[in-house]
C-alpha cells in the first residue's frame, strides 16, 4: 500500500518562520520539522489529526528553528534529528543520502551546507523543505558565522538544482510572493538561481 502523506505548512512566531508537520495517514507517526515559538499550536494540530509525533526534524541549528525542541521531546517523547555536525543536542545524527522513516513514510536527507554548516534539505513525496537554504525568490544569508557562499553555490546547484522541477519548495520562512514554489519556478524565476560559475557567484554574494 503506498503511504498517504499527512503534510501542514504552519506560520509560527515573529520572525516569519514556518514549521511542518510530516505525517504517515496509515501509522499515524509524525514529525515535526523546525519546532519554534509556538509549540502549543503545533502540538494541538497534531492532536487534531491524531497524530503521534515521533520525531523533531531540524533544517539547522539557528536558535529560530530549534527554541522549540525541548518542549517537543518533553511532552511527546521524541527523537531529534539533525546533521551529524550539529553541535546541539540530538538523538539521531543523519548525513546526506539518509532515509528517516516516519510511518510508511521515506524521508531523504540532503545536505545543503552554506547558511549554516549543519544545514539540510528534506524530500518527502515530492515535496521538498528547504529550511534558510532556498527562499521563494531567494536563499540563506552567506555572511552569518559558519556561513559559506562556497558551500551555498554547491548546495544551490549541484543539489537542489538537480532535482526535477515539479518538485515543490516549502521553505523556512515566509519571506517569498507566495508560502511555496517549486524548483522549476524558482530554477526560472529566483535571481540567486540564474547560471553563475562558481566564482560569479561569490562575486555575486559580496554585493551589498
């Protein structure tokens, strides 16, 4: 049987962010990626589709996307979630190419270094969580302690870039036209994403 994904794109807190919830409709398990500012909603909309959340997901470790992570684990039990070279707390360590499974469910873990050095990209029956790398019409800051243009051109464009443009891009926050995109709007349409060389590109991230 071909799992039904249970997907929520939620508006959390005073910083744009969104959060999400990846749920399995057969096994009803759940994570939640980027748990922050208002846990009580995110736990309350979990309840309401009777959903059991096993997991906390984090795209990287900025203090906007994990503040919530505790009170997750505290009042569901649990596992964090995050790159193998996070240096925050966390119960399972992933690197690129890793699968959680979340029910039924494969989550792919891509890692997009380049905002943050710990940072990742989640792909989950076509959908794709972007976290602060990719922005609709944007991406991640560059110039943030750990930060790496070098590592955001790869990510951009020898990882996301690869993937098929029906994918969709839900990202870390709200900071786009629109909450979502896909990435072959965003491959004809996001300025950050026109065919740079590397050396372009840093060039082009310098720019005030």
């Amino acid at each position: 049987m071909t799992p039904t994904l249970i997907f929520k794109q939620i508006a959390v807190g005073p910083m744009q962010n969104f959060s999400y919830i990846i749920g399995d409709e057969q096994t009803k398990l759940a994570a939640i990626v980027d748990p922050a500012w208002e846990v009580d909603l995110l736990l309350e909309k979990c309840a309401d589709l009777a959903l059991k959340v096993a997991y906390v997901i984090n795209t990287h470790s900025h203090p906007d996307h994990v503040e919530g992570n505790d009170r997750v684990v505290q009042r569901t039990g649990a596992k964090v979630v995050m790159h193998e070279k996070s240096r925050l707390r966390r119960d399972i360590p992933v690197k690129d190419g890793d699968v959680l499974e979340v029910g039924a469910l494969k989550v792919k873990i891509i890692y997009t270094p380049g905002h943050c050095p710990d940072s990742i990209c989640l792909l989950v029956d076509g959908k794709l969580l972007t976290g602060d790398t990719l922005f609709v019409g944007e991406c991640g800051r560059t110039d943030l302690a750990g930060s790496s243009p070098s590592d955001m051109y790869e990510s951009l464009f020898h990882k996301i870039l690869l993937l098929q443009d029906s994918i969709e891009v839900y990202p870390g926050h709200d900071y786009g036209r629109t909450p979502s995109s896909t990435v072959g709007y965003e491959r004809e349409n996001n300025y950050v994403l026109k065919p740079r060389t590397r050396e372009e590109f840093l060039k082009f991230m310098a720019q005030p």
